[in-house]
C-alpha cells in the first residue's frame, strides 16, 4: 500500500537532517596546493604562448592581368590629374603629368609625403596616384606610402612599374 | 619575552586571494589568447594604421622573409593534402602516404619541388631544415604552381602576403604578379596595426 503523501515528506525531512548532520561533523580538508600548482603552471603557459601585437589586414586590388586577345579596354585617365611618385630608397621623386613633367624630389620622411599627398588632393579633384617602386626601394616603404594614401582617403592608386623616363631620373 | 615567543609561531598566511587572482588570469588568458604561429623565419611586419581584421579561415599565406625566401602555407590540414596531391601529378613527383602526412602538418614551408621530399624526411624526424625559398622568379616559378594547387584544393581561399618590411621590393613584384597571373586580384598584405591616435 502507498503511504500518504505527508508520511513521505515526513520520512524525506528526517532522513535529511540524520545525513546532514553526518557531513557536518566530518571536517573535510582537501589539500589544494596541486590545483594551485597546476593553475599557476597553466597561467605561465599561456602567458608565454599568446600573442598581443594582433597583425592587422591591408586589402590591395591589383588590376586583372590582360588577356592574350582581348581587346585593349583600358580607361583612359587625364595626364593632369595624374601624380606619379617614385620610391627610391632614401628618397622620393615626385611629378604630376607624364609627358615633359616638372620634376620634384623630397626626403623620405612620412609627415612629408603626408603633407604632399594632403596639398595634391586639394589641388586636383579625381587625383590618381602612380606608386612606382625601383628596384631598391623595400616593402616597408610601399606599405606606408599605400597607408597614407589610405588614411588619406585616396581610392585611386596603381603600383605599376618604372617607365624609362623614370629610370633616366633616377639615374641622374 | 612573550614576544619572542610569538615570532616563533608560524605566521598563518591567507592564500586565498592570490589562487583566485591566478585563476581570473588563467581564465582571461585562455579566452583571449591566440598562439604565435610557427613561423619559418622571424618577420619584422610594416606598421600600417588599418584596422581589418584578419580572416582566421581560408588563409594562404605567402612569407616572405627578411633575406627574400618565399614560403607558403595553407591553414586546413585536410587541404594541405589535397593540394600536396595536386601538385605531385601536375609536376609528376610521387610523395609517400608517410610524407604526406608530414605535409599536412606544416605550417608552411619553403622548398624547392625536388627537395620537397627530403625536407618532409627531415621534418618527420623533427629535425629544423634550412630552407631556401619557393622560386618565384620568371624563368622558374614554382611558387604559380603552389598558388594554382591551392586555388583548386580549396576555391575560397584568402591570400595574403606576411612579408619583412625590408624585404627588397623586386621580390614582393614577384609574389604579387604571381597572384596577378592566377587572376587573383584582391589580397591582404599583413601589417602590424599601429595604435598611436593619427
């Protein structure tokens, strides 16, 4: 026969406090010292093995390869508006237009190029910028020229490759 | 003299909230951690100010080192394989199941095809290689062939360039008309962010 629903609660009440009281008298000590250990091993761990500096991403588009028989669709761009910069390793050498330019030449210093960059802009709406690196020029100064090409809201660039007139300046 | 006799006691320290210090550290750095990679060659990143952050799937990497060696990597395992078979029948070069296994376990790496093979022995054995680059110049340019097999193993990969910044700019030319050559057109170059307010 079920007992009623009291005698169960009852039995339930004193069954705990008889166990209850059990565990309170029992001290229990649990040695914590290897939890520690292994926490604090850890903690060395991952402070050697992780990274702060995250790197960050540029994106660059580099215009498509033309193909073999294609026909040539290339949008023509206003020489005027054109500002080619030539990266040397020590120096720049700057000029707008392409045919018989006046030709500039300033230090490598990135306040410069900033300062340059931000007076062209002004200068001439729709300023598309030619990157030329020479030979000698390294990565380092490509990406900061395209950063503050970037930071100054410059969309139009190209890397392309020195012509023979850059070369002869270069040269001289 | 009673006070002597308190100093002999051992003084009863409360550890309590050193241990729980600990594990708010331990915590914090298992949250936010992100290993270093196992990078072939110490590479020196431009600083840049942008703030794109890096995809963490589907990455190709290109390397290239402050001495200009190009080393290549892809990030999954499985892929890895497949693009290790793909480039053994395209250059009809055989790999053992042993080496392949290997391969997908390498980061990157920068070999020339005919010493891939033994770099991957060595590498079973754990032993670091000297390696000397992808050849990525016009007359030999494996590193096209590498790109191309990572293209078919995996379509939606990601390319970006981790170079040194004082890795001369003829050797970047390479790598991205090498990209240029495969019609890929978009890809990241890897900078250290720059946080100084501009």
């Amino acid at each position: 026969m079920i007992p009623p629903l009291e005698e169960i609660e009852v039995e339930r009440i004193h069954k705990r406090s008889v166990s209850d009281s059990k565990a309170e008298k029992r001290n229990v000590n649990v040695d914590m010292n290897p939890m520690v250990d292994l926490a604090f091993l850890l903690l060395t761990f991952f402070m050697l093995a992780t990274t702060f500096s995250k790197p960050f991403a540029m994106e660059l588009l580099v215009p498509a390869k033309p193909k073999e028989n294609a026909v040539e669709k290339e949008i023509p761009v206003k020489e005027s508006k054109t500002l080619s910069l030539l990266l040397l390793e020590d120096k720049l050498i700057w000029y707008n237009g392409i045919t018989d330019p006046e030709v500039n030449e300033m230090e490598y210093q990135s306040e410069k190029i900033d300062a340059l960059i931000k007076t062209q802009i002004i200068q001439i709406s729709g300023l598309v910028v030619l990157i030329k690196p020479h030979e000698k020029s390294n990565y380092g100064q490509l990406v900061q020229l395209i950063d503050l090409l970037n930071q100054n809201k410059s969309k139009r660039y190209a890397i392309t490759e020195c012509s023979n007139f850059d070369l002869k300046l270069i040269n001289e | 003299m009673p006070n002597l006799r308190k100093l002999k006691k051992l003084p009863k320290l409360d550890m309590n909230p050193m241990v729980d210090m600990a594990f708010l550290l331990v915590s914090f750095f298992m949250m936010t951690t992100t290993f270093k990679t196992d990078t072939p060659a110490e590479i020196n990143l431009p600083d840049s100010h942008s703030k794109v952050k890096i995809p963490e799937r589907n990455m190709a990497t290109i390397t290239v080192s402050k001495d200009g060696r190009i080393f290549f990597g892809i990030d999954n395992k499985f892929k890895r394989a497949r693009m290790l078979d793909v480039i053994s029948t395209q250059a009809e070069i055989s790999f053992t199941e042993h080496q392949r296994n290997v391969f997908s376990l390498q980061n990157s790496f920068g070999t020339p095809l005919n010493q891939l093979g033994d770099f991957l022995e060595e590498r079973a054995l754990g032993n670091k290689v000297e390696q000397h680059g992808i050849p990525a110049d016009s007359t030999q340019n494996e590193l096209k062939k590498w790109l191309l097999a990572s293209r078919i193993s995996n379509p939606s990969l990601r390319y970006s360039i981790h170079a040194d910044q004082e890795v001369p700019y003829p050797i970047i030319h390479d790598c991205i008309e090498s990209l240029r050559d495969l019609n890929i057109t978009r890809f990241n170059l890897i900078t250290v962010g720059d946080d100084s307010p501009s």
